[in-house]
C-alpha cells in the first residue's frame, strides 16, 4: 500500500496505533492482507473518486427515472391476474418513500393511471423503458468513475446492460409484490382454519420486511455484479452490498425521523419542498450505494495487486 500514507499516519498519536492495530489483523480470502490495506484503499477511493458529485448524478438521473418507472409497472399491472396488485404497489411506495412525500408521488400516480395507461407498445410506455434505462445506466456511469476501475465498456454495450438490468429490477419488485400477496392470504386462511393466531404475532409484518429486505439486498447485488466490467469477479453476498443494505435501512429510519422532527421544508418552499425532500432521500441513498461500491472494488484491487506482486516475484 501507499508508504507514505502510512508513515504519515504513524507520526500522529492515536492512529499510529489504530495503524499497528489494523496491521495485525488478517482478512479471509484477501491472501494475506490486513485490515488496514482494505480500509486505507477505501478511504483514498472514496476520496480521490468525488463520491458527493457522482451521487448528485446518480440523484438527478434516477429522480428522472422514477416517474417512468413507475410507468412501466402500472402498465405491466392490467397483465397480472392479482386484484389488489395496484393496491398493494402503493402501500409498498408509501412505506419506502420519506414521510410528507407519498402524498405528492400519489398524485402523479393517478395522472398516470387515468391518462397514459397504454398497452405495451403504446408510445409512453416505450419511452419509459428508455428512461427508467437511463437511470440505470446513471449508477453504473457513477461506478466506472470509481478512483479503482480500470476497465470499461463499451457505450452501446453498457446501455444495453442497463436496459437488461432495469428490466430485471422491475420484475423484482413485481415478483416481491406478488409474494407479498400471496403471503398475506396464506396468514388469513392459517388464521381461518385456527391453526395460529398469526395478528398477535405480527407475523404479517416480520415477513413483509423480510421479503423487501431480501429484494432491497438482491437490487444492490444485482447492481454491483453488472454494474462494471469487473462486477463478474462480485459474489451475490459481498461486503459491499452487505454494507449498502444494512446503511439503507439506518438512512430510511432516521431520515424519517429527521424530515418529522427537524425538516421545515414545506414551511420555506411550500409544496415543492416535498420533492426536495425526495430528491436529498435519493441523494443520500445514491451515496450510501457508491460506499458499498466502493467498498467491493477495493477489495478487488486489492486481490489484483496481491496477485500482480505474488507473480512478479515467482518470475
């Protein structure tokens, strides 16, 4: 790692021993390298990769993209033979969105639902797989400019990645739905039959945040592993989208509690201070996905110098 970095750090009292610290300990699979050589690539990545100005343009593209996204699904909705899907979609918006912005997404989605409910190869619904593609391939223009990515595709490859990965993005959330659904109906008929009492257990509610745990950790996975030419290296579990899951979770607890305690917004900008609202979530966000990013793509460089160096001295 960087020499002088770290005699650098040594000179400063605390950290030279955090520094000492850090060195002994050993990470699985790294081949050798400590705890220090992670964390010290992983500060200069995030450092030298201008992580605040890659997230605004993941913010602004992916705000873009929402609205064609959800395009996309209402149309998909009169294709699936579940009644209450539409319904359940909404609770499912309302429950990831900040509090005090459901309300303003609630009214676009309505205008969408009685003006532009086309069919599949209506003209709107075609643009908002072009768009929704652009907020994908946003994020994955944010993860090449990663300080520790050194190689690219192709322009036309990557948008037709991101169109693949959109498309997979939105059947996820259909799918998560959909068994969120059926699961809901399997409680009623246990709690019909009198074999559990499953309302006094909350069994309804553990298990639907458990499905949009598991479908928030398969969208950062599935970002990650085809996000970058070097994503196929990417496990399903990694570090990184470990790390991503479990920042989001924290960012929507406590950004609700910020924008109900502390946030005056609709007090200074009036009804446009919902959607800055919005856009600061998606902000956030954009930087918590780019930490755990980052986090992968130094443990790759990491394994790759290791590898380079191991082969050098064997020649």
């Amino acid at each position: 790692m960087s020499k002088e970095v770290e005699e650098q750090l040594l000179k400063i009292p605390i950290l030279n021993w955090i520094v000492k610290f850090g060195k002994k300990i050993k990470i699985p699979r790294l081949e050798g390298m400590s705890l220090y050589d992670v964390l010290e690539l992983y500060v200069i990545g995030i450092i030298k990769g201008a992580l605040t100005s890659r997230a605004g343009g993941i913010a602004f593209s992916f705000f873009m993209a929402i609205f064609p996204f959800f395009l996309f699904i209402l149309t998909l909705i009169s294709y699936i033979p579940i009644d209450s899907f539409q319904g359940e979609l909404f609770t499912f918006i309302r429950g990831v969105l900040p509090p005090k912005t459901f309300e303003a997404v609630q009214v676009v989605l309505g205008d969408i639902i009685n003006n532009q409910y086309g069919g599949l190869l209506s003209f709107g619904f075609i643009l908002s797989i072009f768009l929704m593609t652009n907020g994908v391939n946003a994020i994955f223009g944010g993860f090449e400019y990663s300080y520790h990515i050194k190689e690219f595709r192709n322009v036309f490859r990557t948008y037709f990645v991101s169109l693949g990965v959109s498309l997979l993005m939105s059947f996820f959330l259909i799918i998560t739905i959909t068994l969120t659904i059926l699961y809901q109906v399997a409680l009623i008929k246990i709690n019909y039959k009198g074999w559990l009492n499953t309302d006094d257990l909350n069994l309804f509610y553990y298990g639907k945040n458990m499905l949009f745990l598991f479908m928030i950790y398969t969208l950062v996975a599935l970002l990650f592993r085809y996000g970058t030419k070097q994503g196929k290296e990417t496990k399903f579990f990694s570090a990184g989208a470990i790390l991503t899951t479990v920042l989001s979770l924290f960012s929507f607890y406590l950004f609700g509690i910020y924008v109900l305690t502390f946030a005056q917004y609709n007090q200074l900008y009036g009804s446009i201070g919902t959607l800055l609202i919005l856009m600061l979530f998606i902000w956030l966000n954009a930087i918590i996905l780019l930490l755990g990013f980052e986090l992968n793509a130094s443990l790759y460089s990491l394994k790759w110098q290791n590898k380079t160096k191991k082969r050098l001295e064997n020649i």
